[in-house]
C-alpha cells in the first residue's frame, strides 16, 4: 500500500465536507489539503456536487472551487473501460459511472453516504479491489493505518 492512501469521495462525502467546516468529510479535504492522503473524485462527482451546491447552497459554490484547491483533489478517468463491471453492481446510472472511475483508479478506500447503492450492497462489498465505508470509517481505518505504518 502506498505511503499516502488514495481515498475516492462520492458526491455525498464531498458534499458533506463543503457544507460543514467541522466533522469527519472537513478532516478529510484537511488531510488531503496536508498530503496525507490523496483524494480522488471524477467528473460525474464534481457535476453532481455543483448542481446539488445551485440548488440547495448557492453561497458556498466558492467553498467549494477553494477546498478543490486546497484539498489537491485529483480529476479520475471517467472509467469507461470499467462500466460493464461497475453495473454488475451498482444499476443506477450515476452510481456506476462513479463506481467505474472507482475501479478505474486503484484507490484504497472508497468514502461514501450512500447506503443504497454502496454501503449496503453486500456483493460489492465482498468483490471491490479497495475498502469501502462512511467518513467514519475511514477514520477509524486511517488510524489503525498510520499506526500500521509507524510499528517497527
């Protein structure tokens, strides 16, 4: 495993991050802010969190253009070579574009809200290449790893 985790924020994740500047998604954009790890979306997320931010929190559309920034968030390929594996999990179109550029990135952990077509979907739990979890579990996953990576 790579000295800095590569950790994927679906557009819930991310979406939680810009809309409070305290809790779990915040740490993450800081962590990836400081290079501990590097964080990864695709261009389906960033649609998804620009829209979601006109309609419902017009005013922070420039926290997110700054955490972008800050957070150093890598841009993912699309993912297409990795669609039709991605919709043997997940049929919701969105979802599987985001899970394919998953694929298509070699991340370590995938950060998600979305207990319907991620969190709860036991099949892609037991097959995904990466973790998949809440902020939470991140953290707690982060953790035991830096304390994995600082044993002698």
């Amino acid at each position: 495993m790579p000295a800095n985790p590569r950790v994927f924020l679906d557009t819930s994740a991310l979406f939680a991050g810009i809309w409070s500047p305290e809790g779990g998604a915040r740490l993450l954009l800081k962590l990836g802010e400081s290079g501990a790890i590097q964080l990864v979306i695709n261009r389906q997320v960033l649609l998804e969190i620009e829209n979601t931010l006109r309609a419902k929190a017009p005013s922070h559309i420039g926290a997110l253009v700054l955490l972008l920034d800050r957070s150093q968030i890598e841009i993912a390929a699309q993912g297409q070579s990795k669609l039709s594996i991605a919709q043997q999990w997940v049929t919701h179109p969105g979802d599987a574009w985001v899970l394919a550029s998953v694929l298509e990135s070699k991340i370590d952990y995938f950060v998600t809200l979305d207990r319907k077509h991620f969190l709860n979907n036991q099949p892609l739990r037991q097959a995904a290449p990466f973790l998949l979890g809440t902020l939470g579990d991140f953290l707690i996953w982060y953790r035991s790893y830096l304390l994995r990576m600082s044993a002698p």
